[in-house]
C-alpha cells in the first residue's frame, strides 16, 4: 500500500527558512508526479509545487522564486525548501502522489 509521510514543519520567523520531507513507501515514487499542495485555515487546500519522474518542476505564481522542489530517488523522498517565509505561508502542507495524500505537517510562520 501507498504511503506518503510528510516531515519538517514547524514554526518560524518571517523571512526564515524551513525544508519539509516527503518519504514515499510502494512504487510510485519513480513513475509518478509528486506534488506539495497546502492548506490554510479557512482556506481551500491549494496547489504549492510539483516534480514529474523525469524532474519536470513547476511552481505556483505565490511561491516562486521562493520554494525550491526536488527529490532524492535513493531515498525514495521529496523536498520542499521553503526560503523567505512569508506569514501568508503558514498552512497545513501536503504531499500528493498517484491519488494519495500524506496527512500533512503544519507550518506557521509568525514573530
């Protein structure tokens, strides 16, 4: 069974830096799209980032140039390094491959 577990959330400064993990377990992580999507309180859950099996990377307009996306096929693991936190980045962020979703970590971003 599929499974995606997100790491490295918490809280931090604005302007700080943070780098989530996602490790993924089955076979997934080499044949399909692995996607970061976040969600802020009273807020639809919207699309952040996303890297294809071939390295393919694109971004939302919101986080450009800020969120770097990449993925470490040895350890079957995919990484969001968040740079110049913004306090309108504070959310639950999620991993989301080949119809599954990981259960989130939360980011909040505050002085």
């Amino acid at each position: 069974q599929v499974q995606l577990v997100e790491s490295g959330g918490g809280l931090v400064q604005p302007g700080g830096s943070l780098r989530l993990s996602c490790a993924a377990s089955g076979s997934i992580f080499n044949i399909h799209p692995m996607g970061w999507y976040r969600q802020a309180p009273g807020k639809e859950r919207e699309w952040v980032a996303i890297i294809t099996s071939v390295g393919s990377i694109n971004y939302a307009d919101s986080v450009k140039g800020r969120f770097t996306i990449s993925r470490d096929s040895a350890k079957n693991t995919v990484y969001l390094q968040m740079n110049s936190l913004k306090p309108e980045d504070t959310a639950v962020y999620y991993c989301y491959s080949a119809n599954v979703w990981g259960r989130g970590t939360q980011v909040t971003v505050s002085s």
